[in-house]
C-alpha cells in the first residue's frame, strides 16, 4: 500500500494509465497520488496538457488528447514521479523514464526492468540517454519493455 | 559597539529572503550566519523542490540556494554578511552579542528578524551515542558539502521527508541504504518521495524501530523490532542488521531559542514541531520590533520560509520608515502565496497550529 | 487544610527552618513555594560557604553552620552527593586599607574559633598559582571555609524535612495571609486555604511583600546580582578566590566548571533577574584580571537572582513583636545560603521559645529601630 | 531495555535510568530532574535532551507533551572565552 | 571514504591540508572541518564522554551536541565539526574534561 511501503495499488496506478487509444502514442503518466502544493509539471508542459490550476495543492491532471509525451515533464517532476509511456506493438512498450543515478545506461545496453516494489521483472533494452543542460542533471531514459509488463515496469536497475 | 537598524538572524532561505525584500525598501542590514556560508539547509539539498515557480519550484535546493546569495549580494552595499558567526546572547535592550572564531562582537539594533530555522529531533535507545550514528542532517553535510561517506550500509530512522529525501541522496552517493524505520503504522512523508525510495529496493519498515545500537567503539551491528499500537516493542520481532552507519531522521523541532532568551511569549504547539513564539499576522512577536521567519516558528518547507522572508522583510522596512514603492501589491501577494502553500491536506496541522500562535 | 506553622518559601532557608522544627516534633508543618524545588535565589547562588567575616555575629553563624554541613550528609541521610568541599577561601586584598581591615577580621575570626590566616602575596600564590600577583597587597585564607552543591544540599534538607512528615507545596503562590485581632488566622494560596497562627517568612528575596500582606513593614530591599558559569575543565583550583575590592568572586566547582558572580553598582532595587551583556563585560575583564589563565575558559551559562538587603548586611532572624506568631528569615544580604543550618536552628529554637544556641538580639528586626546600629559589614560582594 | 545504556544528555552523561529513578522518586519536573542530573546544564544547554526528557516526562505523569514545560534558555547559546570579551572590550577602548 | 563520483554534485579539486591527529601525520582538503577530514579517514572516535568515558562522535554537524570535542592546538573542548581545519593543526583525541595548561 502507498501509505504503508510506498507501493501504489493497481487500482491507483490503473486510474493514471489513459485509454487504450491514447496510448498508442506516447503519454505522460503521473504517478502523484497526493495533494501537494507542487505544480512544475504543468508549468512546463509546452502544450498546456498538465492541468493544475489556481490551487497548487491540486493533484495534475493529464489532457491526453494535448499530451505529446515529449518529456519535459519527466525531468521537470521534483518527485520524479511522471514517465512517459506507448504502446509500440504487440511485444514492445516504449518507456521515458527519469533517472539519476550513475553510472547512466549506454544505448544498446540491456538492464534489469523493475517494478514498484523494487523487484526485477524483466530485461529491458537502453533505446536512448538524453541528459542535456536543461535537464539539470535528471536524465531521460528510453527503453524498450516486454508488453506484458507495461503497468508494471517503473524503472531500470543495474547493467545485464 | 557596533550599531545597525536591522539584524537577521540565520542566514538560510528565510534570513535571505528577508534582506533582500529589507534592501529593495531601502533598509540595510546585518545577516548572521553561523555555517562556513550562507544558504541555510539548502546548500545541501541535492534535490528538486516543491511548490511554484515564485518558490523556485523544481529547481535544486543548492541551485535555489545561489539564487538567493546572488539576490543578496546584488545589495552587497545594503547588507552585510557574516558567515562562520554565531549569536551567543540576545538581551532585551536589543543588543545581540556574537563569536566569529574566537572575537565575541556586539551589536546594537533596532529590530530583529530571527530565521534560525529548526534543529533534529534525537532519539533514545540503547546506545545511541555510539559513534556511527548520525543525525540527518550531519550526513547531508558530510556527504553533500564535503564529499565525505558516513559508511557504506546505512540504515535510516524516520520516514518524514528528510528521512525519505536523505535516503535516496544516500543512494545517489552509492551508498547502500538498508531500509527505511518507521514508528508510526505509515509513511510520514510524500509517497512520491516514498515510491521513489521503495523502486530503488529500499524497504520502508512501518511499525519499526531501533532497539538497540551494538559496538564497541564504534557502530557495528543494530537490532530493529516491530512495534505494536502503543509503539512499544513486540517480543521475538527482533532482527539483526549489519550496518556502520545509523542515521536519525525523527521529525525537526523550531530552534526558538533565542526568542526564549529575550523572554518572547512562547508556547507548544505539536502541529508546528514544538515551542514557538507567538506572532501577529506580520510575523512580529510580543517584544516589538522582534519578527520571526522560517522554520523557527512552525517547521514548514523552504518554499514557505523564502516567502515569509520576503514579508517580513516587507514590514520591518516599513515599521523602521523605509517603504517598499510596491508594498500593499507584494504584501498581498505573499500573503497569498502563503495561502496557497499551505492550503492543501498537508497544510492542514500547518494551519490548525498557526491559529494556535496568533496573538 | 489546618497546619501548625505554614512556612512561606521552600530555599535553603525554609527547608532547614522545616527541618529543625520537625526533628523537634513539631507536627503539622507545611511549606509553600510559588517555583520549582530551588528555584529561587538558592538555585541561583554562587553555593560558597565562608567563615571570614567583618561582623561576630556573621562570623558566629558561618562557623555553626560550617559545623553541620561537615555532617549534614550523614545527619539528613541523603542518598545523592552534597558535594562539600572544603578547601578554603582566598580572600585577596588588593589595597592598603584592606590590607590592615583583613588584619582586623582574622583577629576577630580567630578569636572566635575561625582559622583564619593572613598571607603574603607568594604565600596565596601558592595555594591559587594562577592569580596575578601584581594586583594582589595581601591575602587572607581559611582553609575549613568551601563550597557546597545548592541543588542536593536544599534537596537533602527537603528529603530529610519530608521523611519527619513535612508537606512540601510547589508552584503553589502565597495570595494573602490573614490577620485578625492582630492574630493570624490564615493562609491563602492559589489552590488552599490553610487554618494557622504561625508564620515563617522565608521567602527570600519576595520577604518583603509577604510582610506586607500582614502590615510589618520590613526594612529590606531586592536587588539583581548576576553569575556566570563555564565549560567544565580539569582541576586547577582549590579554593574560593573572592576580592571586595575587585568586586569579585570565583570558585571552581567539584564538577569542573568555575561560577563566578560580581554585584553591579549601579543596579536598580527590584525583582529583576534577567542577565545582561554588561555584566559579561564586567565579569570577564574582573576574572581575567585577577586569574588571567580562566580566560581560555568558554562562559556558557549567564543568570541572575536576587540578594535580599538588609540595611546593615546582616540576616534579620527574628519574631516580630508587633504581630505574635509571624516568624523572619531574610535579609540575607547573599549569604542565606551559606547561615542556612543556623538559620533553621536558630528559628526553631525561637518559635518554640526555647534559649538560643547564639544570642540572636543583633538578629532581631528592631535592632532597624535604632537608626545607629552596631556593625555593618562590608565583606559582601 | 538496558537504561544504563541509553544516553540522555550527552553533555552531563545522564542515562534513561537515572532520569526513570528520579522520577520515581516523585521528580516529574524538568527544572527539578536539571537541579539534581546536570541536564540542560551542560554545554548545549538542554538543546539536546530537553525534548526527550520532556517526551519522558509525559509519558510517566501521562501529561501532554505541550503541557510539559522543558528547559529554560539563557544566555549563552554557545561556549565564549572570557578572554574573548575581554578583548572585544580592549578593542572597543 | 571521500566521494569521487557524484550524479548531481562536483566535487573540485581542493588544496590538501597536512595536519596531526594524536601526533601521527595525517591530511584533510581545504573546506573541511576537522571532522569531516578526520571522517574521511576513517575516524569516527573523536572524544571520549566526560563522566562515562563513552566513546563519542561526530553527530549533529552544527556545534550543538557537544560529542565531537577534541584537544586542538592545545586548547580543549573545540567543537571539530564547526571548526575548519587548517594547516598543520594539532588535533588529540580528548579523554576527559580539558586540561586549561597546554600539554603536548
């Protein structure tokens, strides 16, 4: 349970995860299940598609038909708590997630896939590292996940 | 001795903020700080920050901290600045006495902000002075101001915001953090903090506690227990963990010290951490021209202690005959600000606590 | 509540005063104090016990008391450390006029039993060798003179006072007492009335509103005097250094830390007990003048509490004529701490109308009637 | 639990049981447990066993917590050399 | 037990400190204090308690605790977590109260 070990329950995480349709193309996910007072994410979002409004305290709210899934909230999220995530196919799920750790994954490299719970769940593939000034040193990982584990899959440990 | 309209006192996101806002009205003054430089406890924030954009939202606490130095020194001929400092006395002829290595100072004022900020909380179990065993936020220093490990398996006590955010500068530093202790039955910080935590493979222990510290000289091994509902231990929960550092995290309490020196009408208040001054809507005390901003008077994020600098800041400038040219739009303004802050579920013992305190 | 004698103040005063009374079977005693155990001027006080005196009757007191605090660990049965240390006071004379003056006292202090002696500048050096001898003209040095911990030694009296069936009331104010037919009849406090006739006026440096609330005008005032103590280090100092001249006086405790107080001319009569920066000037320029090597030393704690003065500096220890059954100990003029065993015997001694163990005429408050009293004394900081 | 080895006051050495025993003893104020261990009385000033003596306190008079009055604070907050006023005063002449 | 690599923090290069820690020759870099360069190498016993002789630490960081006192230059109970450590510094480990005249 979020309150007891900080595990959002599937019910928590469903209510964040848009239609089917929408996530075709990449979305933004947010994982904030509190009102605190905090609105970067919507601040940034170049399309306006994070909804916060007057009341910080407010949780966001995704306008998935504005979202892009371009990222830029990944990185401007204070508690690291917004991926970005697509249904690529059959197989795959394409992930943006934050990360801020080193050493930083290399393209091409495979990692352990992890879940909410910190255990590892699968083998995911490094697409992509973008870490720019802008970032300010959160950087922005692209990675290939099993599809089977698309509300599953959070972040990446440790180079296979 | 020497003689200044405005002392601060703390020279941390409050303190800061407060010159500043004094300055721009036409007031100089005099920051005291006793670390080595100013920029309070977020010259050792790694992480990003909560709130809005006029509380430099999502912008690193070391990053936010230049950005207030920079304000101040842009007045460097309005305010002075001494770091390494420390305020040994304060007497209500408003006369503030100071050590700066060995040379005591004093300095006579007219008013006084004091933004000294909080202090930690200990804790007390069997053999919690072994060497090892370290406050949060002597590891966030050691590791984040001197680059230095306070040891390789730590185990972290208190799962508040400091507790969680440490961890996870524990981990960034490679440092393996065993897991989280929690007494209450749930995680006292922002879950998103928690989450954060809990992917990395870090366990937040609710129910749990240390027992026991275990070492000769220094800290080798701990016991953690669970607790039951009367946070007392339950037999046969006992656990072992190897580890070399401890690190206490159990809540922060106002350091109102020197508001009880000068005889300040104080009271306790738990929701606000422990025994604050009280204080009128502009953050004054009951000795006049003796204000409050920050942690001192109700322990709050530094979103909140920039903005309650900035007020009071505001209104010692105008109380002394210096107005601010956009006064009554700022004064509104941060009020606001305050209000928004603080107006969310986690505001609420903030709020509840700050009705207690008003005079 | 009715009680035998109600005694106003539980310092060292009022405990012993307890004490005595009830080691002599005096039941149905109780004592009300408006602050925590100690917590006012004995909790405040430097806790130095001297024998070396400018009066008899001050010098006389000191010694008896001497006497008991040598036993009193065994005699109250206290289970905690009183912390008695005897290893004198230094009495320094930094002037020609006290020099002669100290010549006087020892003579008296000696014939009353005191051993007192005068000594050269090097021969003081080598009891206290950090003083600075380039200030010092002579010096005077009682070796069974010392020092005491105020907290235990007010405690051992309050244990020993309570295990005889004394009942102790704190953080229990004194509103009134009431007179009747020039006769108390009772004693109003914050949450009791108590039926009594007697009254002892222990309450050191508020004596004087007490008296007040019976009609005796009692000729004492308050005043603020101020200590400051230091960290705690090894041993270096045996004894008392104390100067009049200087204004000073400073002693380190068996604890390590050193306490050293001072009185400041210029302060005004009344309750203040705040500490002041300027005191901290004075002190330190005082002691590191007078013990240059303490200057290394950190102060870390500053406070003040009040000395109640008598006009000739000297404890009133005494009935009141005027008002039968109410009871004086005040006017300790700073040393009620240190006269605390006499104080208690003497007054019980006089409640019960029994002869006194010292003739207490030149305690009494109408030795005040007579604008020329005896002596005054003038070894007070 | 092992008192003798719980620290209260790290300045003065007072353990968790000498702190229970005086409790027990019917001291269940802060400024009477100062006057006979020392706490609040050390370097720190009671900065850092006031809020665990006063979190004791509560727990054995079953009092709650903000109605339990902790340490008195005075100057200094922190250790000076005398010889340091001493000198700020030659400086100041 | 210095960190060399940091995902949000540099660490420049500092000027190297030489100093003495109970008479054997040790260093620290510019910006420490006495307890963190002490920390570095390893030394987390910096005092020993006054009245129990406990082993003591560093623990606060900020001058409040007292459990970091140590003999510095001759001179007891400094506070080495707030006092910045300089060149050539004689530090001793402190085992009881201070001792007023240096002895080395």
């Amino acid at each position: 349970m979020l309150n007891t070990n900080g595990v959002p329950d599937k019910k928590q995480i469903f209510s964040r995860f848009p239609d089917k349709k929408y996530i075709l193309k990449p979305k933004a996910i947010t994982e904030c299940y509190e009102e605190i007072p905090c609105n970067p994410c919507s601040t940034s979002c170049p399309f306006d598609a994070i909804y916060i409004g007057e009341d910080i305290n407010t949780a966001p709210i995704v306008d998935f038909e504005k979202c892009t899934g371009c990222g830029i909230c990944v990185y401007n999220c204070p508690g690291l708590a917004i991926f970005i995530v697509q249904e690529l196919d059959n197989e795959n799920a394409r992930f943006k997630i934050p990360y801020e750790l080193i050493p930083l994954p290399i393209k091409g490299e495979t990692w352990s896939g992890v879940n909410r719970a910190g255990e590892v769940i699968t083998k995911v593939l490094i697409e992509k590292v973008s870490l720019t000034e802008k970032q300010d040193k959160t950087a922005l990982i692209q990675v290939l996940v099993p599809i089977e584990f698309i509300n599953d899959f959070i972040t990446i440990r440790s180079k296979l | 001795m020497k003689k200044i309209d405005l002392v601060i006192i703390g020279g941390g996101p409050a303190g800061l903020s407060a010159a500043k806002m004094a300055a721009e009205s036409g007031l100089s003054s005099l920051i005291i700080e006793r670390n080595f430089k100013i920029g309070g406890q977020l010259v050792k924030q790694t992480h990003m920050f909560f709130g809005s954009e006029k509380q430099y939202a999502k912008t690193r606490g070391i990053d936010i901290a230049k950005i207030l130095v920079n304000d101040v020194l842009k007045y460097s001929d309005m305010i002075e600045i001494m770091t390494g400092t420390t305020v040994v006395g304060l007497y209500k002829d408003k006369v503030v006495t100071l050590l700066k290595d060995e040379k005591y100072i004093k300095v006579k004022t007219k008013a006084i902000i004091i933004a000294t900020g909080a202090s930690e909380k200990v804790l007390a179990f069997e053999k919690n002075d072994l060497p090892g065993i370290y406050g949060a936020g002597a590891v966030q220093t050691l590791m984040n101001v001197h680059g230095v490990l306070p040891g390789h398996n730590v185990v972290m006590v208190g799962s508040g915001n400091i507790g969680l955010i440490v961890s996870y500068q524990l981990i960034q530093a490679g440092v393996n953090v065993l897991c989280v202790l929690e007494a209450s039955s749930e995680i006292g910080g922002y879950k998103v903090h928690a989450s954060k935590l809990k992917r990395l493979g870090v366990d937040i222990k609710t129910s749990h506690s240390i027992k026991k510290a275990i070492g000769k000289d220094y800290l080798e091994r701990i016991i953690i227990g669970k607790l039951d509902d009367k946070w007392e231990f339950i037999e046969g929960s006992e656990e072992e963990l190897i580890v070399d550092a401890l690190c206490i995290s159990v809540g922060l309490s106002p350091l109102s010290n020197l508001l009880s020196m000068i005889g300040t009408e104080m009271k306790y208040v738990s929701y606000l951490g422990g025994l604050v001054p009280l204080i009128d809507e502009n953050y004054e005390t009951s000795i006049e021209n003796v204000f409050v901003a920050g942690d001192v008077c109700g322990v709050e994020e530094a979103s909140s202690a920039i903005v309650e600098g900035y007020l009071t800041g505001l209104v010692v400038a105008k109380k002394l005959g210096y107005i601010h040219p956009n006064y009554d739009k700022l004064y509104l303004d941060f009020k606001a600000q305050l209000h928004n802050l603080r107006s969310g579920p986690f505001g609420e013992k903030l709020r509840r606590g700050l009705e207690e305190i008003m005079r | 509540m009715k009680a035998n004698i109600v005694i106003v103040g539980a310092g060292i005063s009022g405990v012993s005063i307890a004490y005595n009374l009830a080691k002599k079977g005096v039941k149905d005693i109780v004592v009300f104090d408006d602050n925590y155990l100690s917590g006012g001027a004995t909790g405040r006080c430097g806790a130095g016990i001297r024998q070396q005196w400018g009066t008899k009757n001050n010098c006389i007191l000191a010694k008896k008391s001497v006497e008991f605090f040598e036993i009193a660990q065994e005699e109250l049965q206290y289970p905690r450390d009183i912390e008695f240390k005897q290893e004198g006071y230094l009495v320094i004379a930094t002037t020609k006029e006290e020099d002669l003056q100290f010549v006087k006292n020892v003579k008296l202090q000696n014939s009353l039993g005191i051993p007192a002696v005068v000594l050269t500048p090097k021969e003081a050096a080598k009891i206290v060798p950090h003083l600075n001898l380039d200030i010092v003209t002579s010096a005077t040095f009682c070796p069974t003179d010392g020092h005491l911990n105020p907290f235990t030694v007010t405690d051992a009296y309050y244990l020993a006072a309570k295990r005889l069936g004394v009942k102790f009331f704190y953080q229990e104010k004194v509103l009134n007492i009431i007179v009747k037919d020039n006769k108390i009849i009772k004693v109003i406090t914050e949450n009791y009335e108590v039926i009594t006739n007697k009254v002892v006026n222990a309450a050191g440096g508020y004596s004087k509103e007490i008296g007040d609330m019976v009609g005796i005008d009692i000729p004492v005032y308050s005043e603020n005097h101020e200590i400051l103590v230091t960290e705690p280090i090894e041993k270096i100092q045996g004894p008392m250094v104390i100067s009049f001249s200087l204004n000073i006086y400073c002693q380190q405790v068996p604890h390590g830390s050193f306490i050293m107080g001072r009185s400041d001319p210029n302060m005004p009569q009344g309750y203040n007990v705040d500490a002041s920066w300027h005191f901290l000037d004075e002190m330190a320029k005082t002691a590191v003048n007078l013990l240059p090597p303490i200057g290394d030393l950190r102060v870390i704690r500053q406070w003040g509490g009040l000395y109640n003065l008598s006009p000739d500096r000297q404890p009133i220890i005494s009935d009141v004529k005027e008002l039968p059954g109410f009871y004086l100990a005040c006017g300790f003029s700073g040393h009620g701490f240190m006269f605390a065993p006499m104080t208690g015997l003497l007054l019980s001694e006089i409640i019960l109308g029994e002869k006194t163990t010292v003739d207490t005429t030149d305690l009494h408050i109408d030795r005040f009637k007579n604008s020329d009293f005896k002596d005054y004394e003038k070894s007070v900081v | 639990m092992n008192k003798k080895d719980v620290i209260i006051c790290r300045c003065e050495d007072v353990t968790l049981e000498e702190l229970h025993n005086l409790m027990k003893e019917g001291y269940t104020s802060f400024e009477e447990i100062k006057r006979i261990l020392r706490v609040g009385m050390g370097s720190c000033q009671g900065n850092t066993c006031g809020q665990l003596i006063q979190r004791e306190l509560a727990n054995f008079t079953n009092t709650p917590i903000n109605k339990v009055v902790t340490h008195k604070v005075r100057p200094l907050f922190a250790g000076v050399k005398l010889k340091s006023i001493v000198k700020a005063l030659d400086d100041e002449s | 037990m210095r960190i060399k690599e940091h995902p949000i923090l540099t660490f420049e290069e500092k000027k190297k400190l030489s100093f003495f820690f109970d008479g054997k020759e040790a260093y620290g870099y510019e910006g420490d204090t006495i307890a963190s360069a002490l920390h570095a190498m390893g030394v987390k016993v910096l005092s020993h308690s006054i009245e129990l002789n406990r082993p003591r630490g560093l623990y606060c960081a900020i001058g409040n605790c007292s459990s970091c006192n140590m003999i510095v230059d001759g001179k007891p109970n400094v506070r080495t977590c707030v006092t910045m450590l300089v060149e050539n510094m004689k530090v001793k480990t402190q085992v009881n109260k201070g001792d007023i005249y240096e002895k080395d």
